[in-house]
C-alpha cells in the first residue's frame, strides 16, 4: 500500500511540476530573431557534438541559433556552458570552434567549463560569470527547464528556441528532468557541483 502511495504521489508530482515548468516560462521563449530583445549575453547550454558516429543535430542546431543571435546584432558576447569532464571529451571546446565555423569572433566567446548540467549551467551564470540578465539558447523543452531555474534564482532570462529534433527519448527522459529541476529549486536547494573564482565577463 505504501509503494502505490508513493508511486502515485511521484507521478502526480511529476505531472503538475511539467504543467507548471511549461506554463510559467512559455511567454520567455522566442520563436523569431526579429522579435528577440537585445541583451548583453546570450547563454548556449552543452550537448554533445556526436552521438556515436553522427552528427548531434541538437548541438548543431543550438550553435546556428546562438550565432544567429550574435551575427543579427542581438547580443555582444556568448557563454558556452557544458560537460568535459572526461579527457577527450570537451563540449565547451566543441561548440566555441563551431559559433566560430559560423562567424563568431573567439574574442567574443567565454567558456563555461563546469556545465554538468542545466542547473549548474543556469547557477553559474550568475555566480561565476556576472551575469543575471542574459538569453539562454536551446530547444523548447530545454528552455522551458533552464528558464524555470532562472525564475526561481532571481536571474531575468529569456529563451531563444533552437530548431527541434525528433526524438522520442526526450518524450520520455524530459518529464523526469523537469520535475528534478522543481526538487532542486524549491525542496532540495541544491548548490551547483563547482562554484569556484567568479570570472565575470568582460563586455570591453
């Protein structure tokens, strides 16, 4: 009786933290260049450049929306946040050589190092970087988590949507994923993995 208890409270759970992540951020993402407010940083969160031997459309579409913002004039400087922690493996590395294939200057971009993940990304931003106003670049279901996170640390954000992919496994990990980032946010009050130096950015 107790573990129906308990599963039927974790999927309640999990159903209204979607219901309210997806509600609460809808009107911060941006579908339109045109339409995107101009900031000083645009924050590009990690994803692998490959999945296995293909490309990772993900991760390409991310880095076309990130230097769409730059090249249009919407932002002066990027932050790539993401994962490299094992050797040889290296996300900021990977997208900063991308943005720079497509017309963004090096000088223009910092990199981020200890994005484990989306919260530490988000949380790093501010605390590390200087940075509590500032457009997050990713695909819809992506945003609308990160942009969650951003609310409930007092950091002014919005979205710019990056093109989608169509894969079913979001479908299933991201629900889980959102209700994490609730837990993380307003039960567990969790810290970032690293924190660290701040390193603000410079806009000179």
């Amino acid at each position: 009786m107790k573990s129906l208890i308990a599963i039927t409270l974790l999927c309640l759970g999990t159903i209204w933290s979607n219901w309210y992540v997806i509600t609460s951020t809808k009107d911060q993402i941006y579908f339109d260049i045109h339409a995107v407010p101009s900031k000083k940083v645009a924050l590009v969160l990690g994803t692998s450049k490959n999945i296995g031997e293909r490309e990772n459309q993900y991760f390409n579409y991310r880095m076309q929306a990130a230097a769409e913002l730059y090249l249009n004039g919407k932002v002066e400087h990027l932050l790539v946040s993401g994962d490299n922690h094992v050797e040889g493996y290296n996300e900021p590395e990977d997208m900063m050589r991308k943005l720079v294939q497509l017309g963004v200057p090096q000088s223009k971009i910092t990199m981020d190092f200890a994005g484990f993940r989306t919260f530490d990304s988000m949380i790093r931003a501010k605390e590390i970087f200087g940075i509590d106003d500032f457009i997050v670049v990713s695909q819809e279901y992506h945003l609308q988590r990160a942009l969650y996170i951003a609310n409930a640390h007092d950091i002014t954000a919005i979205g710019y949507k990056a093109k989608d992919v169509s894969y079913a496994g979001i479908n299933l990990r991201e629900p889980m994923a959102k209700f994490k980032a609730v837990l993380d946010c307003s039960v567990l009050f969790t810290s970032p993995k690293f924190l660290g130096i701040k390193e603000p950015i410079s806009l000179k």
